[in-house]
C-alpha cells in the first residue's frame, strides 16, 4: 500500500494560531460572514493573520458550506510560468489532515493537458515549492469546511488564469462536485520595504493606497474587467496574485455565453455570481502608521438577486 503523502505547513510560528483552540477562537470572535447569502467564489488577503485574518474570514466564510471541495487559487507566479498543482494526498492545519481531492486534480491536470495539446496552453507542474499564499488559508478553509476537501494551486499573472477558473467549473461539473474556489491575493505593497513609494510617506501615502492605488483594483473585479485587472496589478502594483483573483473570476463566469474577449461586464459575470466586496484594510489598522504596509480586500461572488 502506498503511504499517503502529506503537505507540511512550513510557515513560521505568527502567522496563525497553531492549535485548534487558537484558529476557533480567532474565527469566532471575528464573527465573519453572518447573514451573507452563500458565494460560490471569493477573493482573499494571505498575509498573517494579526494583519489581514479578519479580512480573509469575511470572505473564506461567506463560500457556500454545503461545497464538496474548496479550491485554493495561490499566486506569486509571473506571467506564463506554468499551474502549479499541489500533488500530495492531504494537507496538514492545526485542526488536522485536510484531504485533496485527488479525482477532480486529476481531471483537471488532464483537461489542462489537452488544452496544452490542441492549443499551446501553458501546462502545469507540481508545486513543490514553499509559498504562502495557500498555506495561510488552509487553517481558515479547514475549519469552515471541516468535512470537505481541499483542491491547492497557484496561478500565473495572465490572462490564462481566466480560463482556468472556466477548466476547473467543467471539471467539477462533469463528476458531480459542488465546488467552492478561493482567490489569494494582497494588493499594494508599499513603501521602502517593497520598492515602492511613489506618494512618499505618512498618512498621505496611506491614504492614496486605500483611496486609489487600491479601489482601482478593486473596481475592476467588481466591474468583471480582467483586462483592467491585470493592467492594474502589473503596472500600478496594485495586486501581488492577479492570476488567483482572474481564476476565481473565470469560475464564476463560466455559466455566462458569448462573452467578448477581454472583459465582461459584472451583469454578464453572473448569469450565476454577483461581485461584492466584503472588506477592505491595511496592515496599518493594527500597526499605525509605518513607513511600509501592505493592503488587503475581501470580495464575494454572490448569487445573482441576493
């Protein structure tokens, strides 16, 4: 009998609370996601819990809990680098194993493979890299979705990731799965400790991230506009993992026919799923005002009317 193959958190002590006790205590004070209606999509920040856990909470917690199988779509990944699918058996939280859904891998790896044959697509490969933007949520969609497992890729910043969402809805769809899927991104990044400072410093900088820099981005998911969303992220800086959120957006679009290339409108994204944002901070709401501080977004993709 071959021996289940586990993928081990590596992520440092601080991140999120390493017991049960702690990730149930954490999630339920944050009292996340009560009375939203079920999303069959989110997007979520993946930086450490002290700083962006609520944020990740509002949307990991507003999926639909009767999925089967949550996908977490990472990112860190350049344009036209490869899908990277985690290929272990189940993934370790502190609440436990968390199984991967090894037949909808498949299925999907095998539809990535004969788009890769009758098109050129871009392939996979297996993930055997340490990356944050998986792990830190695995905890959270764990405890949400204590019966259901767990699908792990990451993405590439182009527009390529759309259609991936689209590959993994038919996927699900033809073995009978309800799928969830989770986007994983942080948006700006600013300051010294990232290169990039174009409004100096202090409360005025803070203030053109959220005001600007980021709603940009987040006015371009909401808008359905996958062109504007990679635009956005690549030449302001405005998203760390624009592949994941364009995945996340291409798995709730997928019920919607005969779009034009390059973006959809946010009526047209649904036929299924609406856009919502959830929640919106920085690293600054639990830090003040430093010098360098990140900013972090919750969105929805609701079912249309609700």
């Amino acid at each position: 009998m071959n021996q289940m193959k586990i993928r081990e958190s590596f992520l440092p002590a601080g991140w999120y609370p390493r017991d049960a006790a702690g990730i149930a205590r954490f999630l339920e004070e944050s009292r996340a996601g009560e009375g939203l209606p079920r999303a069959g999509a989110a997007i979520a920040p993946h930086a450490g819990w002290f700083f962006s856990g609520k944020i990740a909470a509002a949307a990991v917690s507003s999926l639909d809990r009767e999925a089967d199988t949550v996908a977490i779509l990472g990112g860190h990944l350049a344009a036209a680098s490869p899908i990277l699918v985690a290929g272990e058996d189940a993934f370790r939280s502190p609440l436990g194993l968390m199984p991967m859904d090894g037949e909808l891998r498949d299925a999907f790896t095998a539809a990535l493979e004969r788009k890769a044959r009758c098109s050129g697509g871009i392939g996979w490969a297996p993930d055997r890299y340490r990356d944050n933007t998986v792990e830190a949520l695995v905890p959270m969609v764990h405890f949400f979705f204590p019966r259901a497992k767990l699908l792990a890729l990451r993405l590439p910043a182009d527009s390529s990731s759309w259609e991936t969402g689209a590959l993994l809805s038919a996927g699900a769809a033809a073995l009978g799965r309800k799928l969830a899927v989770l986007g994983s991104t942080d948006l700006t990044h600013y300051g010294a400790n990232y290169g990039f400072f174009p409004q100096g410093r202090g409360e005025a900088a803070l203030k053109w991230v959220r005001e600007v820099n980021d709603r940009r981005f987040i006015q371009a998911v909401l808008a359905g506009d996958r062109a504007a969303v990679l635009e956005r992220a690549e030449g302001e800086l405005s998203a760390c993992s624009a592949g994941a959120v364009l995945g996340a957006m291409g798995f709730a679009a997928s019920p919607a026919q005969g779009e034009g290339p390059g973006k959809t409108s946010a009526r047209d994204l649904v036929q299924g799923f609406t856009p919502r944002l959830l929640a919106y901070g920085t690293s600054a709401d639990a830090e003040g005002t430093p010098d360098s501080f990140v900013g972090y977004g919750a969105i929805g993709f609701f079912p249309a009317g609700d």
